[in-house]
C-alpha cells in the first residue's frame, strides 16, 4: 500500500522540476552574425537590412576595396608602427560590417597562435590594427542587380615576431 503512495508522490515531484522557466536560446540567423552589442559598437552605425547581410565574396567582385589588396597591403605597411612590439606570431582576425552606404561597423576580433588556438596578443598591436581597420575609407557598397547591400568583410592579420608579414583574404 505505500508503494502507491510514493509513485504518485515521486511523479507529482519529478513534474514540478520540469515546470520551472526555460531559457530561451537564440541562434544567428547565419553562421557568424554580428548583431548590434551597445557595450563595444557605435549606435550611430546602422545597417540598412539587419535579415539580409551578405558575405563580400556573395557578389563574385573578390575584395571591395578602392585598389584592392594592394592599397589594403600599401595602407597597413605605411601606417603600422611596430617598433617595440611584444614579439607575438599568430593572426588577428578583425571582421566588421560594410553598410549599403559604404560606412564601416560591428568590428569584432578575434586572435589566435599559429596552432590556431585562441591567444592573446599584445594590446598595442591588436588596438593599432584595429584602429586603423576603424580609420580605413575605400570600402565600396556592395551592389547587386542596381540594388545597394551590407556585408561582412574581414581581414587577417598573419603576424611573425611581432611584424605583419600578410594580409588575407
């Protein structure tokens, strides 16, 4: 008889314990999505489709940049100082978004050794390469069929004892 009276008991308990709030889980829409964080971006910056940010290689052009990589390259060697640099080796990965009025914005970075595991770099490095990934002007709207679009751009930074040896893509 008290068989029936744990059951019931043990099930009214394990009930209640699934009761209580669930987290709601939010994914990207696409892999690799930088939505607005008030913490770390500029309000000011806006994206003209927040459901429709393309890749830059979706519009078959390569990089859309005024001089393509060999300004990218010319800009970055003629602006970086790297006299008395810690001597990091790895790459710095800095993505951002490219609005359909050529504005930049969402910079996110992202750093790692030459074993491609997550690592520190030094601040005066990773702050100079993204300061002037912020100050470049030369980024053009990404357009298809006469229609205007944002898009992420990225670039890696390849790093070897401390000077940049190569700009991808």
């Amino acid at each position: 008889m008290k068989r029936w009276i744990i059951i019931p008991a043990l099930l009214a308990t394990l009930y209640s314990c699934g009761q209580g709030q669930k987290k709601k889980q939010e994914y990207p829409m696409q892999v690799g999505d930088i939505y607005f964080n008030s913490k770390i971006d500029d309000p000011d910056f806006k994206v003209c489709d927040d459901n429709n940010v393309l890749q830059y290689y979706n519009f078959g052009n390569g990089i859309q940049y005024e001089g393509e990589k060999l300004a990218i390259n010319k800009y970055f060697i003629g602006e970086l100082k790297s006299k008395g640099l810690k001597k990091d080796t790895g790459y710095i990965t800095i993505r951002f978004i490219v609005n359909c009025e050529g504005r930049l914005g969402r910079f996110r970075v992202q750093e790692m050794g030459n074993d491609f595991n997550e690592k520190e770099f030094s601040s005066d490095l990773k702050n100079q390469l993204l300061n002037l990934t912020k100050g470049m002007s030369g980024w053009m709207v990404g357009e298809h069929q006469g229609k205007s679009y944002d898009y992420y751009q990225y670039l890696t930074f390849k790093v070897e004892g401390g000077s940049l040896v190569e700009i991808m893509p």
